[in-house]
C-alpha cells in the first residue's frame, strides 16, 4: 500500500526519497540529521523518540540537497538562501526550476507568439 502525500515520512523513507545513500547501499539517514543541526527550519515531529517528516519539511530536504548537490553552494550560502538574502527557486510553488518544464513554457510561448503574428497578419491583409 502507497502512502499518502499528505503522511508523516519517517528518516528512513525521507534519505529513499532523496536518494540519499552510503557507500554500502544503506539509507544515509545520518546526511538528514546533520541538515536539521544546521538548518534550523527543519523540524521533524517525534513520536515515540522517531523523527517524522512532514511534506513542507521534506519538500525543505529537497531545496537543501539541490542547492548543495546540484548547485553546489557551501551550507552558509545554503542557510542565507533559505533566509531570504538571495533566492532563486520558485518560493510560490514550493519547487526547484526544472529545466525541462522551463523549456516547456518557452515552447508555448514562442507558440502563441507565432500564433498572434499569423493572425495579425491575416487581420492586415484585408
């Protein structure tokens, strides 16, 4: 059975998620605890002495991996990104930019460019 988005992830379902692993193939939660010491946002729920992730928390994991890993920004530039000093993901719907989906919008626009231009052309003919 598949968990819902809106579920509670535990450490170990967060590090598969972000594709966290050892050398060993084992789940590097120890990466994620390092992350909630140092960035002070990140704040797991605990039940019963288990840590346990909202979706904001992990979508926050998700932020943190992509600006260290991909972006590779050192962690004080990380911590002045996430307070606001620079920012450059798209805060409103909570996601990196994908370059794919960014091609994607600039197909439709130059689109519907092309589409105004014909059907002004069409109007000027006339």
């Amino acid at each position: 059975m598949k968990k819902s988005l809106k579920a509670y992830r535990t450490i170990g379902e967060v590090a598969e998620l972000l594709e966290l692993e050892s050398t060993r193939s084992k789940r590097n939660t120890h990466t994620i605890r390092y992350w909630e010491s140092e960035f002070k946002q990140i704040k797991p729920i605990m039940i019963n002495k288990r840590r346990h992730y909202d979706e904001r928390s992990i979508d926050l994991l998700k932020k943190i991996k992509f600006l260290l890993k991909e972006k590779g920004m050192t962690i004080s530039g990380v911590k002045k990104q996430l307070n606001g000093d620079f920012f450059d993901i798209d805060a409103k719907e909570n996601k990196t930019i994908n370059a794919l989906d960014l091609k994607l919008k600039l197909n439709k626009i130059n689109k519907l460019i092309k589409d105004l231009k014909t059907s002004n052309g069409k109007k000027n003919t006339r």
